[in-house]
C-alpha cells in the first residue's frame, strides 16, 4: 500500500495547494473528472468567454442607437465554442501532464473515498494512506427527479453542443440560468426561463432582482412561480408541463436548478467527519474537518461557490499544512458577487432585507446610471448603483453574504418611502442627494441632482468601502 504525506482529492483549487514549501513531500492527487476542476473546464472561464462574444453580438446590434451603421448576419456557434476550447483544452492536458510526471506528485486518475482514518480507496481497486488529506471533491449540478427521464443538459455539457438550438427551455431562475439565458439569446436563440418562485435571482437584494426580472421579460419568456409537473421527450426536443397549467416546447433543455457538494459520494463516514444538511462538510477557522488529520476547501464545504473564494481557502489550507503552529483562519467578511447576464450584477454587503432581519439601523439609497455623464454616453436607461448604508459612519454595511448591486436594472424616479414592519431593522430610502450629503458629512458639496452613489460605486470598485467623501455633483 503507497503511503503520502500528503493526499487531495479534487484538482481545482486543491491542485493550487502544492507549492514549493512541500517540494520535499510525496503527495498524490486524486481527480476522476476532467483535470482542472469546475471553475477551467464548466464553469467560470469558459462561460465568461460566451458571455464576452454575446455582448459583442448585442454590442452590433445595438450600434445604431450610437449613429452606427451595422447589421449582425449570423453567429458561428462551432467557431465560438471551438475558439473558447481550444484555448481552455490545452490547459487541462498541460496540467494533468505536469502533475503526472511532477517530481513530487502521483496522478490517481480514479474515484477516490474513505475507507477508514487517513486511507482512501481509489475505483482502480487501490488504498492509499496519507498523514494529511485534502477534500476539495467540489460539487454538481443537480437534476430533479421530474426531468430526469428526458434528454437534458446541464452547465457540464451545455456550452459544448454542436449546433445553436432554435428553442431553448432554462429550469431555474438562479445565477446560471440568468447566464445561459443571455447568452444563447443574444446568439439568436428563443429562450423561455422556468423558476418556481419569483423574481429571477432572488437571493440578490429584493429591489434588484424584481427589477431585473423585469428586464428580463423583456428578452425572454419568463414562467415565474412555476415548476415542472411532467416531462416528455417530443421528436427534436422535450415538452415541459408546469404547474401553473402551461406547457413548454423547445428544443434542448438546460437544467440549472443548483449544485450539490460532492460529499455524498466520499463516504466521510468512515472517519467521523460531520456534513451539514445542505451537504457541505462541516470546518473550522482553519479548514480543518472534524475528522483528525483532514481538511477541505472550496465548494464541498464553503457557502460560497466562487473560484476566488476556493483559492483563498487554499492559500489558507497551504499556509496551515506547511505551519502548523502557526495557522491563520479563513476570512469570509466580504465575498463579492457577480452575475454576467444583462445587464450584468455585482455587489458585496448586506441586502436591504438581511438588514432588517438583523434589526440593523440603515439607510438605502438608488441612483440610475443613466443620470451619469458615461452613462449619458452609453444611453443607458436599466442600470443602477444601490446602497445599503451605516447611517452613523458613512460605510456600506458589510456582510458574509453578497448584496449591494451595482449596475442592475432599476426604474428611474425616487426611492419610495421605507415602512418598517414590526419588529424589523430601522431603514429608510431617501434622495441620492441626501444620503451622500449624510454619509459625506459636507453638505455644501451637494446639489439638488448630487450623484452621491455614483461616487460610492467607483469607492467600493477601487476597493474603499468608506463613503465619508464629498459627492460629485454635475456641473
């Protein structure tokens, strides 16, 4: 039996875990998928790649709002994909080589789970021990037992399919659907988006993601409250039975209903280690496990699932592995997000309503884009920057969880009024003008039409979280 000093399993974020403090290490990585993880192969990288063609394809069939004269004569979906590939492809390959024929790594290309403290059967029909183990198995897409039995894709297989289908149907009204949904309609494509409850992201703060919803029935067929009673395969396609007594037809199904952390199929039983309801195994500060000797990183664990988060979390499993007397704790305070749909979402902070429901005093303010000079270049009319702040110290609340957006869809026109119900946290909306002559303590530098949270997008862009700054005001 081959013993390691060290083990992974997974080799996303975990293969960032081998650095040179453990060139003196025999370490082993385990990785039954293709090498690189979700994030190179399905995931961030090559969809944001899609995205950037598709707002090339909006950008030319929007150009005549600018006194620009073109016309879009089609998409070569083999060409994009292929293009996209053929630069994401290459790096897998010169990955898993490297780690094949590292000096100080072993390549198990094989399922691997617990069979007892420090060992790991492999599907090759091995056991490997190891004094220390990493899971970063990550997670999958889940599949609900209604459509199972139909042909589907999901974000694993979705973007490297042969041909642009004519009619899309999206299950899911989450951060991937809202995604694919852009993408394959500006490529041309019908595209009918299926959520069982309302608005579209609806873990994004409530005024954005009712607004965006918006906008996006304007792109798409948007089925809202509504989830799939019976599915069946149709000549060229699928036909979708919902639960609010409509149907959909279309030609491919894109299932984007959530992942799973693949912790289920580990068997951590073997060592003790506890797992949460939702999945995710249960770690401490450090990314210890409660297993002796275990740690693990990035999705099979972490609320967050964003690359940049994981390889934090592995920069912190490194450190503590390689210092043991010396561990730093993972640090989850402020974990932005984005959405790449259209318009794109980002934010960072406390929502409106996680305010309220801590009972946290705050003050929110919107502020369309469009009443910025660039946003007067762009003619812009749907985005916006939204606020969520401390009325007493001018700074945008923080958070574990992401939620103040800039440059969603939002009406033009005041905030309303905030009427707190019982019981709940103190907020109030106001004019732009006077929450950034509030939050700037300088009064004399507002104006009626003072862009008090433009000036505090391009504060949290340039990575201050302080407004306490006077507001630029137009001329």
């Amino acid at each position: 039996m081959e013993h390691y000093d060290l083990a992974i399993i997974g080799s996303g974020s975990g293969n960032s875990l081998v650095t040179p403090d453990f060139d003196d290490w025999r370490i082993a990585i385990i990785e039954e998928g293709t090498f690189g993880g979700t994030c190179t192969n399905v995931g961030c990288i090559p969809t944001k790649m899609y995205v950037y063609a598709a707002e090339v394809a909006n950008t030319v069939r929007d150009a005549s709002r600018y006194g620009v004269d073109a016309s879009l004569s089609g998409v070569r979906w083999r060409d994009v994909r292929d293009r996209i590939y053929g630069r994401i492809d290459p790096i897998s390959v010169s990955g898993r080589e490297y780690r094949a024929h590292g000096p100080n790594t072993v390549l198990y290309e094989a399922h691997a789970e617990f069979s007892g403290p420090r060992t790991l059967r492999l599907s090759t029909g091995q056991e490997i021990t190891a004094e220390r183990i990493v899971v970063a198995a990550g997670s999958r897409p889940v599949v609900p037992d209604e459509v199972a039995d139909v042909p589907l894709h999901t974000s694993n297989t979705i973007m490297r399919i042969d041909a642009l289908p004519r009619r899309l149907a999206i299950l899911g009204g989450g951060f991937v659907g809202a995604e694919f949904a852009h993408i394959f309609s500006a490529f041309g494509t019908q595209v009918t988006v299926i959520s069982r409850s309302s608005p579209l992201l609806r873990h994004l703060d409530l005024d954005i993601a009712r607004h965006f919803t918006e906008i996006a029935r304007g792109r798409w067929d948007v089925r809202l409250d509504a989830a799939v009673s019976s599915a069946s395969a149709k000549a060229g396609g699928v036909r979708l039975d919902l639960t609010d007594g409509s149907s959909v037809e279309a030609d491919l199904l894109l299932v984007a209903t959530g992942r799973v952390p693949n912790s289920d199929r580990l068997n951590l039983g073997a060592i003790g280690a506890q797992v949460r309801a939702d999945g995710r195994v249960v770690v401490d500060q450090f990314q210890r496990t409660t297993a002796e000797g275990v740690w693990a990183l990035a999705d099979v664990c972490s609320p967050h699932q964003l690359k940049h988060v994981s390889n934090h979390e592995a920069r912190v499993v490194a450190h503590n592995l390689a210092h043991p007397d010396d561990m730093v704790a993972a640090d989850h305070r402020f974990v932005p997000a984005a959405v790449f749909t259209h318009p794109q979402i980002a934010g960072v902070g406390l929502t409106e309503e996680q305010a309220r429901a801590d009972g946290i005093e705050f003050v929110a303010v919107t502020q369309p884009f469009g009443e910025a000079a660039y946003g007067w270049a762009m003619e812009d009319s749907t985005s916006v920057c939204k606020l969520v702040g401390d009325p007493s110290t001018g700074r945008v609340l923080p958070a574990a969880h992401p939620g103040d957006v800039v440059r969603p869809g939002f009406p033009r026109g005041r905030p309303r009024p905030v009427l707190d119900p019982p019981g709940a946290g103190r907020g109030r909306r106001e004019r732009p003008a006077q929450v950034g002559c509030r939050l700037a303590r300088s009064p004399s530098t507002c104006r009626t039409r003072c862009q008090a949270s433009s000036v505090a997008a391009l504060s949290y862009v340039s990575g201050r979280s302080s407004l306490a700054k006077p507001c630029a005001a137009p001329g």
